[in-house]
C-alpha cells in the first residue's frame, strides 16, 4: 500500500481507536498473518518460509539452539555422543507423546531419519538431510545416526531443519493424508489446513514439561493468508489481525503513530539474490551465458539504494552469495560490484549487445523490490519483463532451467552455516541451476571437513569463483518491520524465525 492509500485507511479507521477493543486478547487466540503459503504444511515437502514457522509451532527437533545465546541444548534427544567423525549416538527422551497421546520412542526417530534421505520421499531441500546416510535402533530410546561422511554442522542442522514424525501414523495417513492432519510433538496442534486460507492451531496441552522452550502461553494460533499488503495492514487496524511482518518501511513509520500497535524492526539472515541462467538453459542464444553480460548486470544495480530506501532498517547490501554471520561466509573474497551504469553499458557493449537487450525476469514475492531492479536493467539497456508466479511454480521452473533471470530470497532455513546459503544453490542440489563442478567440490570439501580452517579455506574458493563468474548477483540481506497489538509481547530474532511460543499477552 503507498502512502496515499494508507492515509485513507488511516482515516477510514481512525474513529474506531479511541473505543475499539481488540477481541483476541479475550479469546486467547492469537491472529497473525503474511502473504504467502507454503504448498505442503509437512516441513520436508515445503520450503518457504511461512512453513518453517509452522514446522516449529508443530514439530519439534532432537536439539534445540537457543536464541538468545546459541547454545545446543536437550529437546527430543536428552543427550548425545559423538561415537566417530561420522557417528552420533541419542538419548531419546522418555515420556514425550506425539498430539495424538501415541508415545515418542526410537522408532519415530529411526524412521523419520531414515524416510528423509529415501529417493521416493520428495524431500524439497536436500541440503538439509542429504548429509545423512542412515539410522538404526540401539534400544527403545536409544538412536545412532550414521554420517555419509563427517559434517562438523550436524547439530545446526538437527537443531534447526530434521523434525521428528509418528512413524505409525505417517505410515498409514502417507504423505498425501499427513499433510492434511499432521502430528507433531510441537508445542501446538494442527487443528486444520484450508488450502488459500490459512492454518488454525491450538495449544498443545500435553507438550513435555521439560521442552527448553517451555509451554505455551497462547492457547489459540491462527495463520491468515493474505496476499494483498493493504488488506493485511487494514485488517491489523480493524483488530482482524494482531501480527503482521514485512511492512514496509514507509507503512511502518505511518502505523508507529495508530493507538494500539507496536511496530518493530530487525535485521534478518535472509538474503536477496539474482540468479542467472550462467549455462544458457532457458534459451540457446541466452545472453547470460556471456560472463561480461552477467558482470554488466552486477553493476546495474544499485544495491545501496536497495537496502537503504527500500528494504530499509538494518538491511545492508551484499556482495557474497551467503550471510554475513554464517560460519565460513567471507565476504572479502567477492568481487565489489560497485553501482556503476556507465560500466555496465561498457560491459554490455564489449559483449556485443550495444543497444541491450529483452529479457523476462522471473519473481514470487517483494514486487516492488523486483520493480526497482527492472528499472536499473532498464536504464542500461536490458528490457526486463517481469513475470510473477507463486513460489512452487517459479521453484519448478528454476529447476527446470526456463528462467533466464530470477529474483530469490533466501534465509537458509536459519541454519547459521555457508552450507545452508550457497552449499543450497551450488553444490548439485536440485536447486543448482550453475552446476560448476569446482565449486560443488570446494563446498563439499568445506561440508565434509573437521578442520575448521579447511572448511573456510574451502569455502572462500567457493565464494570467490562464484563472485568472479557472476553466477549470483547478491543484492542485500533483509531487515524486517513488524506491526502487531500492543496487548501483545513479542522479539524478533536475526534468524526470522517468530517465536510465537514465546510470546504472551500483556
């Protein structure tokens, strides 16, 4: 919503504050809203970021990272050993029930390990789990994870993306059923999934006693999607809504003024990138299969402006394809990029397209950022026509190779290794569209490594080749503003993950 259709609605709305109660507080639910949805609400088979809020709402890990300090702590594994470079061995605690009163025993563990790195399971990012080989039954709570090889982050990864399901129940519901009823061990319960609408949970009133992130305070959650910004901002006005994030900057500073909201902003991992098409995949005479085109396009873009005007508050511009706070991310190895439209004319012309060229440019989320990008491509010749699908459908055509130029985000499923961020896009994963063969052995070297010089060694290699070839064009990281309540208390955290378990009525 611009400026101009904000004050209207601030206008429209503005009687109701002086007498208007917000009903959720009474009824203990908790209303909160964003634009998108994931496809599948099961956490292996959805890789958006509203479907890892719901993975930790309902599901629970064998480890837990605390936020505020970053320590590893006991969740559904009360213990563990490192046996070999390559083995782990877990306590599984005792006493935790599924939400159906089904008891958590090795099994699910065993199982769930298992299934994640099975062929047939559709696991969408499997950066996550392929690092893992297998799991086998040492005894009812006792569970040892085999390695494919060491991988030094394999606590960040339990603690973060390896939630635990019933094997029984997921064995009989499968996929298709599960994701319809799923059952966790998180701290609440899906009550239903509307397709378009949302998903509506309630506390879980058997979570184990002992869980480090304690009980509930909220008895009620209620996801809403709402696609529309001025719709979700209209309707945390009106009460309809009692959290919203995303919000831009100039929307934030107009709600910092409405009765009853609180607005905060904080610096994120997640990150925004250009991936271009490096192998010519989606056309044969692609122009991003020339390096001087690709670094042309790096120079268009005015990075600063982006994150400074647009994005705002902590957001700074990025020159490296991975966070800045990932173990292993250097930024001084990438090749600076400097907002420079008279050198990527040069660049353009040497190239051999002297009057630019026409392009689509493919993007699920933050239209306006996409719009601001269009104009800089614009301005040194490349006519980008934007083409704006949902995230499974662009995911699908990524994949695919038919996407000369896209806009992505990224927040590494919060995982605070370079594993998560380019060991995702560059090691061969489906997610690969560059498929450089020294760059996936860098980063597998990196992954596989115990010595954690070798692995930044490594990992600098990567960086660097991927930053001289122009395969990314790293743009920022995010920093989000968040409107909500004020009858609400709420933090956010750098890893933008909304801790709901956390949070409480005033």
């Amino acid at each position: 919503m611009g400026i101009k259709g904000f004050a209207r609605s601030a206008v429209l709305l503005g009687m109701f504050f002086s007498t208007f109660a917000f009903a959720d507080k009474a009824n203990d639910t908790l209303v909160y809203a964003s634009d998108s949805e994931p496809e599948n609400i099961s956490p292996y088979h959805n890789d958006l970021r509203e479907g890892v809020v719901l993975a930790r709402l309902a599901w629970d890990n064998l480890v837990y990272r605390d936020p505020d300090t970053g320590e590893y702590k006991p969740m559904l594994a009360t213990a563990w050993k490192q046996v070999d470079d390559s083995t782990l061995d877990f306590d599984i605690r005792q006493g935790v029930k599924f939400q159906d009163g089904t008891p958590l025993t090795a099994d699910d563990v065993v199982f769930t390990l298992n299934y994640v790195v099975a062929p047939d399971s559709k696991v969408v990012t499997v950066q996550n789990v392929s690092w893992i080989g297998s799991a086998e039954k040492l005894g009812d709570f006792k569970v040892r994870l085999h390695m494919k090889k060491p991988f030094p982050p394999a606590l960040e990864y339990l603690s973060n993306a390896v939630p635990i399901f019933p094997k029984a129940y997921f064995e009989k519901v499968g996929l298709a059923g599960y994701s319809k009823q799923p059952i966790g061990t998180g701290p609440y319960k899906v009550v239903s999934v509307v397709a378009g609408e949302g998903v509506t949970l309630v506390r879980n009133d058997d979570y184990f006693k002992d869980s480090p992130q304690g009980m509930p305070h909220i008895k009620n959650l209620q996801f809403k999607v709402i696609p529309d910004a001025e719709t979700r901002t209209a309707e945390l006005m009106t009460g309809a809504v009692d959290w919203i994030w995303r919000v831009a900057p100039d929307q934030a500073e107009q709600l910092k003024q409405m009765p009853n909201l609180s607005v905060v902003s904080g610096g994120t991992m997640r990150i925004g990138f250009l991936i271009l098409d490096a192998r010519g995949t989606s056309s044969e005479n692609s122009p991003m299969k020339n390096l001087k085109v690709r670094q042309a396009i790096n120079y268009a873009i005015n990075r600063e402006g982006l994150a400074s005007q647009l994005v705002g508050g902590e957001s700074k511009p990025l020159q490296v394809a991975c966070y800045p706070a990932q173990f292993g991310c250097d930024p001084s190895v990438a090749t600076v990029y400097n907002y420079d439209p008279a050198k990527a004319k040069a660049l353009l012309k040497e190239a051999g397209y002297p009057d630019g060229f026409e392009t689509e440019i493919f993007a699920y989320r933050d239209r306006d950022y996409v719009e601001a990008i269009i104009g800089n491509l614009r301005a040194v010749g490349i006519k980008a026509n934007l083409r704006y699908l949902k995230y499974a459908a662009l995911r699908d055509q990524q994949r695919g190779g038919h996407v000369p130029i896209s806009f992505q985000a990224w927040g590494s499923f919060s995982i605070l290794d370079t594993s998560a961020s380019a060991g995702t896009w560059f090691k061969g994963n489906p997610d690969d569209n560059i498929k450089d063969p020294q760059v996936q052995g860098w980063l597998q070297t990196a992954d596989n490594a115990l010595d954690p010089e070798v692995r930044k060694a490594n990992y600098r290699k990567a960086l660097q080749r991927i930053s001289e070839q122009a395969y990314w064009t790293p743009l920022f990281n995010y920093s989000l503003n968040y409107a909500y309540n004020h009858d609400l208390q709420f933090k956010p955290y750098p890893d933008e993950l909304p801790r709901f378990v956390l949070s409480r009525w005033n």
